[in-house]
C-alpha cells in the first residue's frame, strides 16, 4: 500500500466492476465524502426494500399463475392443455424473476435460497466505513479513494499464480481510503482473503494496513510510538513498525469491519492527532 504522502501525489484508480453492489469513489472534503457514504448507504437500502418485495411478490405470483393454468384445464374437462401451454413459460418468467432480483454484494452465484433473506453482506462493511468517516469533520480535511463492496469472487480479485492444487484465493481490497488532515496523514486498506478449497469450501479471513503519518503546521511534528502487538479491542495488531513520525500497523479486524473507535484509540495512545467522534 502506498503511504498517505504518496497517495497525494499518485492517482488511486477506482474499482471497475460489472457486479452488483455498492461502489463509492471519493475525492471530496471529509465533509462532503460524509455525505457522498450517508447517500450510497440510503440508495442501496432503498434498492433492498425494493428487491425483497419483487423476490417476495412477483415469484409467488409467476409459480401460482403456472400451477393454476395447469388446474384451469383440469377444471374444465376438455383434455386438451390449451392454458397449460403458458405453465412453462410462466416457470422461465419465475426464475428470471428470482435471478433478477439476486442480493447485491454476492459476486459469485447465490443459489441457497437463505441468500435472499439474510441481510445484505454490504450493509456491515458501508456502517464500517461511515463510521470512520463520521469524525473527519473539517471541511479542509480530504479524503481520497474508494469503497468497493460488490464481493468476491470475481476475475479481477483472483490473486496472481492461483490456482494451486485444486485451491483458489481471491484478494478484495474493499476499501482504501486516504485522510489528510492538518495533523494526520491516515491511509487505510482493508482486505477480505477468500480461500476456495477443493469440493466448495470456503475459508477467509480478514486484514487491514494502516499508515499514520503525524503532522505538525507550526512546529515539529510529534514523534509517533508503536503499540504492542496483541488485542486491542476488537482489533489485533499482527506487525508494528514506527520510524520518527511515521507508524505503519497490520491488523486483523473483525468480520467485514474496520472497529474504527479501537483504531482510534490505538493511534491516540500512539501519540497521533485523531479527532473524537
């Protein structure tokens, strides 16, 4: 991951995805990218309201209208299936129907039907992220990257020399987002590892990179120090490593969160400026 200061000066490329799911590219004011999240995070819930009532409504609707054309013929005792013919057509209308309204977020093929009920996996990662975000307040602070939430697997996040021996492993780099204040320069990727074991199963597990690089606009700007390694709320910190005012952190974080507060208080107790929620 580049640094903060090397974000400033290269260009993060945005996420390309056909899948469906949340995707938000910033280069606003902190104030702005609040917004810019607060608005995704409203759109998607109203696309969910809207494909659970579709899933739950026109299905149904197709699957009875196909068993009561075939019913109708019975019912009127001519032996010929005049109305049955449109029973087939009224199935393929159904699962188009279902397929049409697939959960976001899920980029392989959801085909267990508890898919189309659990809550949508986008909805913790796009909480996560707002509430990062929440805190940077000052119009002057900026924020630069992206949130790409459309899931694995998918060809692009196939991690390079896989596969191996049956096996595939998928990289999502779901967010990666670059704040600068007048204080802190933070940069932040999170990363879903998604191992695919021979006959289906599925292991992941998930990580986050995090460069701090403390700033000073009237002085000197304060020497940063390294936690120690362990837990450290919902977070653990795996790799440290501190140089003057810079403090690069590897973590493991929870499932499909960023556990900003515990990331703040980590940088706090480190030494670095970061603002209180």
């Amino acid at each position: 991951m580049a640094s903060p200061a090397e974000a400033r000066s290269s260009a993060i490329p945005p996420p390309v995805s056909d899948h469906l799911g949340p995707v938000l590219r910033l280069e606003h004011s902190s104030d702005q990218a609040q917004r810019a999240a607060e608005n995704l995070a409203a759109r998607w819930e109203r696309f969910e309201r809207g494909r659970r009532a579709r899933f739950v409504v026109l299905v149904p609707a197709l699957l009875i209208a196909a068993v009561a054309a075939g019913a109708l013929d019975l019912a009127m005792g001519f032996h010929v299936p005049l109305a049955t013919w449109y029973a087939p057509i009224l199935v393929v209308a159904a699962l188009l129907a279902r397929s049409g309204t697939r959960p976001a977020g899920r980029a392989g093929r959801a085909t267990r039907l508890r898919h189309w009920w659990a809550p949508p996996v986008w909805r913790k990662p796009l909480s996560s992220c707002r509430e990062m975000l929440a805190p940077w307040a000052d119009p002057s602070d900026q924020v630069r990257g992206w949130i790409d939430l459309t899931g694995s697997p998918q060809p692009r996040k196939l991690v390079a020399g896989w596969p191996k021996h049956g096996a595939t492993l998928y990289r999502d780099v779901w967010c990666r987002l670059s704040i600068d204040s007048r204080r802190l320069r933070l940069g932040v990727r999170a990363v879903e590892e998604r191992l695919v074991l021979p006959g289906g199963r599925v292991r992941r597990r998930w990580r986050a990179h995090v460069v701090a690089i403390a700033r000073e606009p009237y002085g000197r700007p304060p020497q940063l120090r390294a936690p120690g390694p362990g837990a450290a709320g919902r977070l653990q910190i795996l790799k440290v490593r501190a140089r003057r005012h810079r403090l690069s952190l590897r973590l493991k974080t929870p499932r499909r969160g960023l556990a900003w507060p515990d990331l703040a208080e980590i940088l706090r107790a480190a030494g670095a400026s970061v603002p209180i929620a």
